[in-house]
C-alpha cells in the first residue's frame, strides 16, 4: 500500500500516526525492568532448555538399543 | 513543495518529542537492575531429532502443540511432523511451490501457507475423508505472503511485501481489517499472548505494536539499522523482540515504549533470520545466516550457547509451547529438534 501512495500521502499519514503515538502512556523503565525481571526469573528454574531435561522425561530421547532390566 | 517541507518539520518535531518522552521515563536501565545477576549457565543443547523428508530449501516452521508441527519448503510441500517419532503425519502438495510461511491453527485443525503467490491457503487437517484439501485461499494482497498467524479458526493474521497486515475472515475469504502504515515490506507478525494485539516487523526498519479490533497502530519501535527479518512477543506479552539483518537482536519495552537491550557481538556479522525466546524469556535463540543458531541469556546479553549442525542457512526457529525443546529449520532441508 504504501507503493501506491504519494510522497505526500506517506507523509500525512506519518504524520497523523506520530500525533497518536506522542501521547502514548510511559511506565518509568525503574517499574517495567523489574517486572520483567522477576517474571523471567520465577521462571527460569522451570524452564526445560535451561534447567535440562532429564533422559526419562525427554520425549524426544534417541531410540535406545534393548534395555535389560 | 512548500507543504511538504512543513510536514517534514511537523514530523521531525513529534520524533523529537517521542524521543524525549522516552528518555525522560528512561530513570534506570535494565542493565542497571541486572548488575548483580550472575549469567545464566552454558546452554549446551542436543539434536534429538532430525526431521528429514524434504527436497529443498525449508522457509517456514511452527509448531501447533509440543508434539506437532508444520513445515513448509520450496520443494512445493507442507510437512506436518509428529516430532516425537519423526513420522510425516501429512504431506501436502502446495500448488505454488515459491511458499515462505507456514502456521498452525491453534485447534490443531488447520494449516495455512503463502509466499510469492501473494495469497494465503488455508487447508483442513480434519476434512471428512481423511484427505487434507485447500479450505480457502485468502487473496488480496499485492505482495508476497512473508507471513501468517492464526487467531482462531476463523481468524487469521497475514504481513506482506504490499507493506501492510490484514486480519482476514475465513469463512468468507474477505479483509475484515487491514493494518497499513509500514513504509518497507512487512517481513513478520506475532500475536499477543492474549490475543488483542500483534506486532510487525519491516524492511522499513521498524517494529509496529497493532491493535487487532480497532486496527490502530499503538506503538512504533526503531533502532534497527536494516531490515527485521524476524520478531515474537515475549512471554510475558510486555515486550517484544526483533531479529534484523544488521545482525543485531533487539528487546523492546511495550510499557515504557522504547528500547531495552541489543544483542550483538562484533564477530557476528550476518543477519538474522529467526528467533524464539525460551518458555521464561531467560533465553533467545536465534537463527542467523550463517548456519548457526546463538542462544542469549536475555537479560544479561551475553551469548551462551550455540546450535551448530546445519549445513546452510537457518531460516526458522520455534519452541515448544511446553518449552521442552526448540526446532530449527535450514536451507539444508532439514529441520532439528534440540534440548
């Protein structure tokens, strides 16, 4: 769409998203990091491609030869 | 000439403010709250299993559950894997074989793809006789197909290289919202979450936040110095993450609008072609053209581990929705699965 659009239409419409994003609300980064933080952090620990994924549990585990038990 | 001379000004003005807006509420970094964290440990992931069946170039991956996915390749094909025995479920012949994107109904009970056809095909999975069919083909777009996202099963987001995003009915095949306002192709979309709204990234270099009912774009994110070739929400649904060919991965703060980290290292050099965040958001794997897959720890921007075994490019990356293991599709023609 914007190829079919005048150098001025781009511009106009430009301009109109700017007027709408100047009034965004803003969160202080001192709020938003720490909660962002905290979120990646509680669920890191669970997380299988850190924490590893034991062999038992890994439905994806390379078909073993026989098993004697 | 004169006109546009002051819509220039105006605008250069406004940027000038969003700018300074964003630095006055920039208080503190990230970096800043992270200074005492140590960095995640080496991530040292396996190739479980290789996923090979394809005869060209993959474009596109996503998984539908943790143990389904789809795969599309320029061989004219859409593979829907079950990952756990490496056994094709289907094989769909595609009538356009130029595809570039792929995605699965969050139902599990349809797939869609598109590329150089301008048009996104949408295929049952569950049709009556047990034979896969093209459903719909969602046409009007001028451009190519980079991308598509499913809302629903009757609801189903695109990008394109007409630089604009469309929600589309799928039903009665129309444009129920069309998203413009990317000045570049759009080459990437991820939906939210919660489903209200989607993200964009564009040859224009930027990052777009959409709202889908109303159609407005929220927010814009820069930065970039090329294209973004790649880009997924957070698992939080607060911030977003883009992938470009300045070879650099970027974090965005949807609530303090702006920038937060930039994962780069001055020996990598090629562009990025995908990327997942890890089930916490701890990790971002992202696939680069250079064969390889770098893993960051996210909040530390260092790399911690690679995924090297493809013998081309990398050109798509998915994590399971459980988190238990990330899939990697190449220019190779096979797709590995990792943990």
């Amino acid at each position: 769409m914007a190829r079919d659009m005048s150098d001025k239409e781009i511009l106009k419409m430009e301009l109109e998203q700017l007027k709408l994003e100047v009034n965004t609300p803003r969160i202080a980064v001192s709020t938003t990091a720490p909660e962002i933080i905290a979120f990646v952090e509680g669920k890191s620990a669970e997380d299988p491609l850190i924490r590893g994924v034991p062999e038992d549990k890994n439905p994806f585990k390379e078909k073993g030869g026989c098993i004697i038990t | 000439m004169g006109e546009m001379e002051q819509l220039r000004k105006e605008a250069e003005s406004l940027k000038d403010e969003i700018t300074a807006a964003r630095k006055a509420v920039q208080d503190l970094t990230l970096q800043d709250h992270v200074a005492g964290t140590a960095v995640v440990g080496r991530v040292q992931l396996k190739t479980r299993k290789t996923l090979r069946g394809h005869l060209s170039k993959i474009y596109a991956v996503h998984w539908g559950d943790s143990k389904l996915c789809v795969s599309a390749s320029q061989d004219g094909k859409l593979i829907v894997w079950d990952s756990y025995t490496t056994n094709k479920v289907h094989a769909i012949p595609l009538k356009s074989s130029w595809v570039m994107t792929c995605a699965y109904a969050p139902s599990g009970n349809m797939v869609a793809c598109g590329g150089l056809d301008n048009m996104c095909s949408i295929y049952n999975l569950k049709g009556k006789d047990g034979n896969v069919k093209v459903m719909r083909e969602l046409a009007a777009h001028t451009g190519y197909l980079s991308c598509c996202r499913f809302l629903n099963d009757n609801e189903i987001i695109t990008s394109s290289g007409d630089c604009t995003c469309v929600l589309w009915d799928i039903e009665t095949g129309s444009q129920k919202t069309v998203f413009a306002g990317h000045l570049g192709d759009c080459m990437s979309l991820g939906v939210a979450p919660d489903f209200n709204t989607f993200i964009s990234g564009a040859c224009d270099f930027t990052a777009k936040l959409w709202d889908i009912r109303d159609g407005q774009c929220r927010q814009t994110f820069g930065g970039h110095e090329s294209d973004i070739n790649a880009i997924g929400f957070f698992p939080n649904g607060n911030a977003v993450i883009t992938g470009s060919d300045d070879a650099s991965c970027k974090l965005y703060d949807l609530r303090s609008d702006q920038e937060l980290i930039t994962y780069q290292d001055s020996g990598i050099m090629c562009g990025v072609t995908s990327l997942a965040p890890s089930l916490s958001g701890r990790l971002i794997l992202a696939g680069y053209d250079d064969f390889n897959c770098n893993i960051w720890d996210s909040l530390k921007a260092e790399r911690v581990g690679v995924l090297s075994g493809h013998d081309n490019r990398v050109s798509c990356i998915g994590v399971t929705p459980d988190g238990m293991a990330c899939c990697t599709g190449s220019w190779d023609s096979f797709l590995k699965i990792w943990n």
